[in-house]
C-alpha cells in the first residue's frame, strides 16, 4: 500500500507540480559577524584535486556519495564538516569561470558567478549551528573567488523551508526575489521575479 502510494504520488508530481524559492546573494564578507566554533570537528575542502577523500569518509548516504562525484566531475566545490572520519555537514558550490551559461531550470548561472546549493547537516550533528559555520565560510571564499574572476556568489531556497530561510537571516543575506516552478505533464515551466533590491544589482541575473 505504501509503495502505492509513494507511486501515486511520483505521477502527481510529474502531472502538476509548483515550487516556489526566494533567491539571495551572498552579502559583503565584512558584514559578517563572527563565525562559530567547529567546537572539535574541522573543515575540509574538497575539489577535483582531492575529490578522493569522500570515499573514504563514513556517513555519507550512497545516494549523495554518487551526486557528490558527478558534482566533482563537473568542477564543483564542496565544504564539509567532519567529526573524525564522518561527515557532519556540506555545502557544496558550482563555479561558472567560463565563457558560457550554464542553466539550472529556472536558474541561469553567468560567466563570473557561482552558486551554493547542497547544504545538509546530518540528524546527530544538528543544532550545532554546523550550516552557519558552512555558510559564513563560503562568504569569506568572496575574495578568493574574485582573484577567480567570480564576483557574485548566489543562493535559493525553497519558501517553506523555515530552517534555511533562517539561515539565510543569520548571516545578513538578503532577498533579491522570487521564482516558480510549475511541472505539468512533464513540462517545466518557469517565472523569476525580483524585488527592488534585486533590481538595483545590475549585475545581479537569473
């Protein structure tokens, strides 16, 4: 009866389906407050360079293991917190340093900017302010990123997710606007809209 379920609720999904996001962009690293201690564990970066660790780190859901990989093949950057040889927290990054667009859905990500998605902090390490410590780290890469040519480090995250939004909040991200997403009949459907602020950076583009 579950699977059942679980069926009916994946064809919903690719009959009708909204998802509606905030977007941000990361704020000036000199606006940030102080970052929280790693209170015994400690940060590891992980890039094409040494994208071997994560096999040999505990914890990691198979399922993400292999996301992991292919985002390593593609040139993303991964910030992980690790309590030992288990991984805590991550937060991962894709970098556009090239002359192309590369699209995600809704999202058009420009020559110059990168994007952080995949933030997760697994269920024993939660409420250890972990995804803080993540997020102030990635706005403190800003000005190794801009020696990159990367000058603008964007975000998005779903509306009801209150946990994120949080987040966001904490670190004096702001929001630049809003998109939706509809699926229907297996057909995907997008509208990006930003508010003032978003506006006012022109250099700012979905």
């Amino acid at each position: 009866m579950a699977a059942l379920g679980q069926l009916f609720a994946r064809l919903q999904k690719r009959l009708y389906n909204r998802e509606d996001r905030y977007l941000y962009m990361a704020p000036d690293p000199r606006t940030l407050g102080d970052t929280p201690p790693l209170q015994g564990l400690r940060n590891v970066r992980v890039d094409a360079s040494n994208g071997e660790l994560i096999d040999t780190w505990d914890g990691i859901r198979d399922s993400f293991r292999n996301e992991f990989r292919e985002m390593l093949t593609a040139g993303e950057v991964g910030l992980f917190v690790l309590d030992g040889n288990t991984v805590a927290s991550h937060l991962w990054v894709q970098v556009n340093g090239g002359p192309g667009v590369i699209r995600r859905g809704y999202l058009k990500l420009y020559p110059g900017e990168a994007y952080a998605h995949f933030a997760h902090t697994y269920r024993a390490y939660r409420r250890r302010n972990l995804a803080h410590l993540l997020a102030s780290q990635l706005i403190q890469m800003q000005d190794e990123f801009a020696a990159k040519g990367i000058r603008t480090i964007k975000t998005s995250v779903l509306v009801t997710n209150t946990a994120s939004l949080a987040l966001l909040r904490s670190v004096g991200t702001e929001i630049l606007g809003r998109s939706t997403q509809w699926t229907i009949l297996g057909l995907n459907l997008y509208r990006v809209t930003l508010n003032e602020a978003g506006k006012a950076l022109s250099d700012v583009r979905w």
